[in-house]
C-alpha cells in the first residue's frame, strides 16, 4: 500500500503509519477517528479519467488505486458499486427544478449503499487474516457485511438492535451470520460490538470507529462524478444517521479535487429525521462535534436513527467545510417521499433513503436551492428492505370480486380507466 502515506487524527491531528495502529487514535480513545491520507501524485501516475473510460470494470475496484488496499488482495466476487444515476426530470419539475439526479444504491447486491463499505471491511479483515469480521447495525451494514462474508466463506458476528425490521434480520440468517439481537438502541449494539471485538479479537467494521469505512463510501462521489463527465453537480443530497456515508461522498470529492479531475466542491446537504437530528441541531447551533451530547433517537426511518452519531466529526465537516447546509424532515414527510420518488422515478426507497428526497423538496421549501442548480439524490437503500413503512404510506389496494363488473365498479370509484 505505497500510495497510503498514513493515518491522521482528526482529533489531534496525529498521524501514524497504517500498520501502527488498528483502528483510532491511541490519545483519544474511540473518539479518535483518523483519515486516511494519500499519495495523490503517485495515484495520478496510476489512475485517471481517461484509463476508467477504457475500463470495463463497474465496480469499486475500477478505483482499487484510490483504495486503501493492497493491490494484490483478493476481492468478493459480488458486484457492489456500478450504481445507476437517473436523470429525473419528472421529479424536477414536480419541484421548479431543472437538473435532478438519482443515485440508486438500493441496487448493490445486499440492496444497501453499505456494500461499498463492507467489501472493502471484508478485504481488509482478510488482509490481518481475521478469523471472525464483526459491526452493530440497525440492519443495512449487518445486511452488507453479512452478504459480502458469505461470497468467500468468512466467519462473521452482527450485533443488531431487536427492533431493526423483520427484512433485514432476515437477510442475516439467510446469509448465515451469527446473528445477536440486542435487547436496546442501536448505540447498545455498537458498545457491545466495540467491546466483544476487543475481548474476543475480532475485526472490527463499524463505522465512525474503523477508518477505512469512509474509504468504501467515498466510491459514490467518483461514480456520481464520473457518469456526469467529470462535471461535479451544485449539491449532493446525503441521509445522515451515523454521519458515515456523508463523510465518505466528502472525502472521495476530496480525493477528485487533489487529483484535478473535478474543479469544483459541490455542497454537501445532510438530511436528518426530526426524530434524530443531532448533527442538524449542533451544525444550525453551532456546536463542535466533540461537545454533542447524545439524544434518544426516534425515528420509522431505522437506516438514520443514532443517538450520538459515531462519525460526527466528519459528517460536520462535510457539510461545514463545503458550504452546504443540514436539513430535517418528519417522519410523516419520510413516508411521503417514498411513493413520490417511486411514481417519479421507478426507484423504490426504504425510509432512510426516501428522506434524501424529503430533504430536497424541504430545502426547496426553504429556499436553499436555486432552480438551476445540478443536484443528486443519493437514495441508499431498496423499499424492499421495509415494506411495512411503504405499505403504510400508500394504504391498501382494491379488493375486487373475478367479475368484469366488479372491475369495472372499482375503477368508477377513482374516476374510470384512463
């Protein structure tokens, strides 16, 4: 890993070289989350724009010298980056806007943008020749690791609320993780991760703790930016739980900014549940990241639910450093979302994902966003993942008698066939 040149704290600004530590920065215990710092001219001389275009590869590891990985580990066979970015003009107009995008993550293998960050834990766990890769999750990052294990056979336990949905439990067991329900938050689950993996020597994926999450995440700036010409968009609207995934679209539009290939930093616009929005109560307040106080997180949308957001230093940064703002939406405007982003675009979101879209339509309430502007939705997470909450937000369907007369009826009800 010559193009990595080390670890630095962003507490303290530390740096260490990347074996010398795990996973933080010793002077600062779990708070101590460091950034990984590149080689950029070293990275130019072996990657650009022009040697993408003649790669076939879509996933992740077209970037693999952007990564933080050894350049002859092996990787899972699943397919996770490649993400669709629709044009959504339907959407657009249905705001006064001219210029939407949809990133649609909800088509990774485990239907979660955590695939991106799981494979990258799951080649990094397997460099340290770790018998057993472990993460808390409220669903979608135990989904992914759990996903991405089982494509080469690795030993992984998942530590996961007990009120995570019946969906995502499920696509554990199915992929044959050992699998602990915690009777408590999600905060619990990643506590109890934290100190099982330290007693046990496990490897260790949670985000906001292990640096090279950020690093699996960062793919989507590249991708948003390559499949619009290397001409990186106004705003990139980002649903923000844990901070992670914003702080990673920050560090890959980073990335592309040191190496030339984008001339721009778009605005990063992080988008809470009202239920959980510490991160837009200390950026509109003005509090530093280390001075949160945790909260009691509430919200339907379980993806963004965090009662002290574990990557809050970054996920402030993002938005802070890039001009962009925070934005909080109900759970109602949530739900909302969900069959306005379907009908308008066919992209079916779980309520995590659903709110990037929910934040956009608020910040244009607001005012915050021009009609000329270029914006990308970044939808996380497929709608299958929670049918329930879709379900709840399109009601029931109609129940018709096997009659050409009955079908007939039910149409008259809602004004005849078109």
């Amino acid at each position: 890993m010559d193009h990595v040149k080390s670890l630095r704290c962003l507490v303290c600004g530390r740096t260490y070289a990347p074996d010398a530590v795990d996973y933080v920065c010793p002077e600062h215990g779990n708070e101590g989350i460091l950034d990984v710092q590149y080689d950029y001219e070293l990275i130019a001389r072996r990657l650009s724009p022009d040697r993408l275009a003649r790669d076939p590869d879509p996933t992740i590891w077209r970037y693999r010298p952007l990564l933080p990985v050894r350049p002859d580990s092996p990787v899972p066979p699943l397919a996770v980056g490649g993400a669709p970015l629709y044009r959504a003009a339907r959407l657009a107009a249905g705001l006064g806007l001219q210029n939407v995008w949809v990133k649609d993550d909800g088509r990774q293998p485990t239907a979660s943008f955590k695939d991106r960050a799981s494979a990258i834990a799951v080649v990094k766990g397997r460099e340290r020749g770790a018998a057993v890769i472990t993460t808390a999750s409220t669903g979608n990052a135990a989904a992914a690791l759990a996903g991405l294990c089982a494509s080469v056979g690795q030993r992984n336990v998942i530590f996961v609320p007990e009120s995570a949905p019946a969906a995502k439990i499920a696509q554990l067991l199915v992929y044959g993780s050992t699998v602990l329900l915690v009777r408590g938050t999600y905060d619990d689950a990643f506590e109890l991760c934290l100190e099982a993996a330290r007693a046990f020597g496990w490897y260790n994926r949670n985000t906001g703790y292990n640096p090279y999450m950020s690093e699996g995440k960062k793919t989507a700036s590249f991708e948003i930016c390559e499949q619009l010409g290397w001409d990186a968009p106004d705003r990139i609207f980002v649903p923000v739980g844990d901070g992670c995934i914003i702080g990673g679209i920050h560090k890959g539009l980073k990335d592309l900014l040191a190496l030339g290939w984008i001339d721009r930093m778009p605005r990063l616009m992080g988008v809470q549940a009202a239920g959980s929005a510490a991160l837009y109560d200390a950026w509109r307040n003005g509090v530093a990241a280390l001075e949160m106080q945790p909260i009691v997180a509430h919200t339907l949308a379980d993806s963004i639910s965090a009662g002290l957001p574990r990557d809050r230093i970054k996920a402030l940064a993002a938005v802070r450093e890039t001009g962009g703002a925070y934005v909080r939406v109900t759970d109602a405007q949530i739900l909302a979302a969900i069959p306005t982003l379907a009908q308008t675009t066919g992209v079916f979101a779980e309520p995590a994902a659903a709110a990037a879209y929910a934040g956009l339509a608020q910040a244009v309430a607001e005012g915050l966003v021009g009609p000329d502007e270029r914006i990308v939705v970044l939808c996380t997470g497929s709608g299958l993942k929670d049918v329930a909450a879709a379900r709840r937000a399109v009601g029931e369907p109609l129940v018709v008698e096997p009659t050409l007369a009955a079908v007939e009826r039910a149409l008259a009800g809602l004004g005849g066939p078109e």
